[in-house]
C-alpha cells in the first residue's frame, strides 16, 4: 500500500498559474508555454505525483520550467483518478498526536483516496497512456529540431526511468524521449531499473525518502557512477540533506524548504539545456 509520505506537504499558492489548460494530442494538458522574448530551448513532458495535473504545486513548477524557457506539457494520464489534495490535510492527523477516532477517520479517508487511484492508475493502464502522448509529441511539428525530456515525481518517477530504459522506444526503435529528470521517484525495481538507463537522467534524492532509503539510493548512485564512467551515458544524483519525500513539488513554505524546491527545479532545467546542447550526450 501507498505510505502516507505519498500523500505528505504544503499547497502552494504564493503566486498565480500562467499556463493554459487546452486538449494536446487527445489529452486535457496544462501547457505552459516560455515568454514571447525567450528562445525555446526544448520541450518537458510533465509527469507528475499521485496527485495529478490539476494539483496546484505541479502547475506552478511547470511555469517555472516555462520560463527557463522549455515548452512544458502537463498531461491528464489519471482519466479523473488522481488523489485530490485535500488528502494532505490529514497527514498531520494520522502522523500526530491525536484522539484514536481523529486518527481512525483521517486514515480511512486517506485509503478511500489511494486505493482507488492505485487501482485505476496502475501501469497497465496509464503507461500506455504516457507512451501514447509522448510519441505525438515526438511526431508533432512543434518538437522538430527539439529535444524533448520526461520529468518524473513520486509516481511520476518511475516511467521517467522506463522512459529511459529499453522500453522507452518506439515501434521503430526510436527514442520518445532524449533525457529524463525524476525527484524521489517510487516504485522503482532495483536494480533493474537503474541498470537498464541508457539516456541521461539526473536524480534529485530526499535524504528522508521511504521510496529509496539509503540503501537503495546508495546502490542507485554506483550504478550510476559506473554508467557516468562508461559514458553510457552519463547520469547523476543529487542530494538535498534534510529533504523528505515530495520535496520538490510539495515541501513547505518556510525558507529553507523553498530553497531547496528552487534547487531542485534549477537542477531539472540545467540538466534538460545541458542535454539538448549536446544532442542528449550530457
């Protein structure tokens, strides 16, 4: 079952969506699209956490790669299955000191939430979907001569590695993508997964993250430092200490959480130009 670090974090609402919400490729998508001024510099499919397109955080962070000035799509791929983010107001309930009865009725709340969404949205139904869209974007007039990157969360982070993997190419064997981006990604097969990354992909890694643990990060990162050594190809993890799970999406409004939010999305952007600069050979 889902931990509750899924459903953990802070709404954001310091400052106004400057996307748009239209149908992409048969998609309801948020698109957020660079200033008029500034070049494009490649294109970033959204992949968000459990909590959707229509999350307010996720629609922010798409803005901001906007403005680093990547077009940014943020795609419907739950079909009305994404956990709502009322349930993070219960978090403090079911992981504080409180009545029994509180407790009781914040969990049931919180499975009433997350069952129905892990059933719905499990890979068999949305990785198809995810691949469906990617490879019209891929198609599409709009990404000639672009590079185009998946950028994982939670749920989210576990196809940015497929992505990434052998079966993140076409019919024809071409790639859906050139680079991938992913922030404490869940459900990840290790070492399976990491092993079989042959595109770049930066990982942005919690210090507290019951999705990896040390561990596991810890067997993430040589995987990775053999791969970087092979330039096959090369890949990254960076820690932020003190993080949790969810930080770069869904981490509080105190000054030192902002940070590192502001970090993270630093690091996707810079990893993304970087990437296309170089034809995807990081």
């Amino acid at each position: 079952m889902a931990s509750t670090c899924c459903a953990s974090g802070t709404i954001h609402i310091r400052s106004q969506h400057t996307g748009q919400v239209t149908n992409i490729h048969g998609f309801d998508c948020y698109v957020a699209s660079p200033p008029t001024d500034t070049p494009t510099k490649g294109i970033i499919i959204f992949i968000p956490d459990a909590f959707g397109w229509e999350f307010p955080n996720n629609r922010l962070l798409s803005d901001a790669y906007a403005r680093a000035g990547f077009l940014t799509y943020l795609p419907e791929f739950m079909a009305g299955a994404a956990v709502h983010h009322s349930v993070m107001g219960k978090m403090p309930l079911i992981e504080g000191n409180v009545g029994i009865l509180t407790k009781a009725s914040a969990m049931i709340t919180f499975l009433w939430n997350f069952i129905p969404f892990m059933i719905s949205c499990r890979a068999g139904v949305c990785q198809p979907r995810i691949w469906e869209f990617i490879s019209k974007v891929r198609a599409s007039e709009e990404a000639k001569g672009k590079g185009i990157g998946a950028a994982g969360f939670c749920w989210g982070g576990k196809y940015t590695f497929l992505l990434c993997g052998p079966e993140g190419k076409d019919k024809d064997g071409n790639w859906l993508v050139d680079a991938g981006y992913t922030a404490h990604p869940s459900s990840l097969k290790i070492p399976v997964d990491i092993e079989n990354v042959q595109l770049p992909l930066s990982v942005a890694a919690a210090e507290h993250d019951f999705g990896l643990g040390k561990e596991k990060l810890e067997e993430l990162r040589k995987i990775f430092e053999k791969k970087t050594e092979r330039a096959e190809p090369v890949c990254e993890v960076v820690d932020y200490p003190g993080a949790y799970h969810g930080f770069a999406v869904r981490g509080d409004e105190g000054n030192e959480a902002l940070e590192r939010m502001d970090q993270a999305k630093d690091q996707a952007v810079n990893w993304f130009a970087k990437c296309f600069a170089k034809g995807s050979q990081a």
